[in-house]
C-alpha cells in the first residue's frame, strides 16, 4: 500500500453540490449556503446529468477520478473528467436506466457537457471562496503529514474519523470492511464531506475522503482587528506575508511584492510554518505558500 494525500477542488465542487441539495443536513455551512443557493439559482436549471449523479447516495466514481498528485487545478481536473471516464468505467458505475441512456451511447460528449457544468458551478459557489478552502485543506495535509512521520500510517488512519478503521492492512467504513492490496490509498480532506467520510473505489486506488480539520470555523463572521494588532503579534513583515498569502504564493513573488529579498521571505516563511500558520509544497519545479485556516483565523481576528 502506498499512503498519499491529495486536494481535489474537483471533490469539492460536487460535494458543494451534495450539501445544496439538503441543506438542513449541514448546519456548519448554513452562512456558506445561504450565500451559495441564489448563485447556483442564477446559473438556470442544469441541462445535463450532473446533479443527478452528484446527489445520488453513492456519487459515481467516474465523475470523482482521484488525482494524481497532492495538488491539481479544477481546470486540469475538468480536462481530464473526460479522458479517464471510458465507456466501461462509467456502465459499471451506474445501473441501466433509461435516464442515464445517453452517458452508455455517448459518454464522452455527455461528459463533455458535465464538465463544463461543473465549471460553471465551481466558479460561481467555490472558486470565490477557495483560497480559504485550500488553505484549510492544505493546512490538514500538512498537519497529519507530520503526524505521519511521528506516529506512522496506521495512527493516521485511525484518527481520521470515528467510522474509519484500520488493522492487519484492511480498511473498514461505516464497518464494511475493504481489502486494500496492492492499491494506493489517497486520503483527501474536505470541507464539504463532513459529518461523513466517502470512500471511492477504483482498480488503480482507494480515495478515503474526510472531514478537514478546522474546516468548521471556516463561514465564522469575524470581528475586525484592531488597527496593526496583527503586525504588534507577528511583526510587520511576517504579518505582510500572512495577508498576502491568501492565495498561493512563490517565495519570489512574496519577495517582490513586499520589497525584501528571497532569503528574508524564506526565513519569516520558515517561523510561520513552524507556527502552523502556513503551509508551502512544491507544485512543479516551484515551491508555492498559503495560509493555513488558523493564519486565515489571525488575518480575520476571530483569534484574540
């Protein structure tokens, strides 16, 4: 078994879509749906498939493809829905009902048509809101990645969620036990799953995902700080590097946009890494920085 986490904005935005269509069933994110509901309402009924499959109990496994790394782009996700959606992977993931006629005659244009929904959908109710998603799900990968180094796999694995077992290389959720084999095992934190966790099956791999820690603090209404409270805690600088890191960053663009050299950006990044306060991981030959939910925390002043 190989371990590996991933972030899949893809995941997010069908699970966004799960959680609109009951929303009395997630109360943690009723100021996020609340905001949410009239800009899907704006985008018109949905012409295709997708909010179908995306509410069904069990959420196809051919529209939720795991990615391949820890990092993907919606757009990457989105081109690639198509490619690895083949005819078999998608008749042996629904039952053949004439409603899903089209996707068995022609699946690839049908998906096609899925994947642009779910552009749209992604822009209009995650996109918005993403860099504080990312940073609290990046910020999750970070913290149980250490905790992987401390403790190994199996601890990981145990503390991810009450219905999540682990023994003897067996996985168990919700108590039905699944042999892992030779298959990886991709963990994908969410901010959208919980109070669940969704195992998706493939020949390839498993994808565990799960609740996110601190995704519950993330719709909070903050009160504003006070003036240069965050710099009087921090320093000016590193309080600089905090509000710019609400999105992903290079240490070079942090340098230039803040008129110090790359070695300063690199030590300050260093002391707000150690303080759980940001995450960095390499994407491509570059190593890119965000703020975790706790920093995003400290940047809103609902921590005092």
């Amino acid at each position: 078994m190989a371990l590996r986490f991933a972030v899949s904005p893809l995941w997010e935005t069908v699970a966004a879509l799960r959680v609109l269509a009951v929303p009395g069933y997630f109360p943690v994110h009723q100021r996020w749906i609340a905001w949410a509901r009239p800009r899907i309402a704006a985008l018109g009924p949905d012409p295709t498939l997708l909010t179908e499959l995306a509410t069904m109990p069990v959420v196809p496994e051919f529209l939720i493809p795991t990615p391949g790394g820890r990092s993907i782009t919606i757009a990457d996700e989105l081109a690639w829905l198509p490619e690895v959606a083949t005819a078999a992977r998608v008749a042996a993931a629904l039952p053949p009902r004439p409603r899903f006629r089209p996707l068995f005659t022609d699946h690839r244009a049908v998906l096609t048509g899925i994947a642009a929904r779910l552009a749209l959908v992604h822009e209009a109710v995650v996109a918005p809101v993403w860099p504080r998603l990312e940073g609290v799900l990046q910020g999750d990968v970070e913290r149980r990645g250490r905790r992987m180094v401390e403790a190994g796999a199996p601890a990981v694995l145990a503390e991810l969620h009450p219905d999540v077992e682990y023994r003897d290389a067996e996985l168990a959720v919700w108590r039905r036990p699944v042999e892992i084999g030779s298959r990886d095992l991709v963990l994908v934190p969410s901010a959208f799953t919980w109070p669940n966790v969704y195992l998706r099956e493939s020949l390839v791999r498993l994808a565990l995902c799960y609740p996110a820690h601190g995704f519950g603090s993330l719709w909070e209404r903050p009160r504003p700080p006070s003036s240069n409270a965050l710099a009087r805690l921090l320093g000016a600088t590193r309080a600089r590097l905090l509000h710019e890191l609400e999105r992903p960053s290079t240490g070079a663009e942090l340098a230039v946009r803040l008129g110090v050299t790359a070695g300063a950006v690199s030590q300050h990044l260093g002391v707000l890494r150690a303080a759980g306060l940001v995450v960095s991981h390499r994407q491509g030959r570059e190593v890119v920085s965000l703020r975790t939910g706790l920093g995003q925390s400290l940047v809103d002043g609902e921590v005092r």
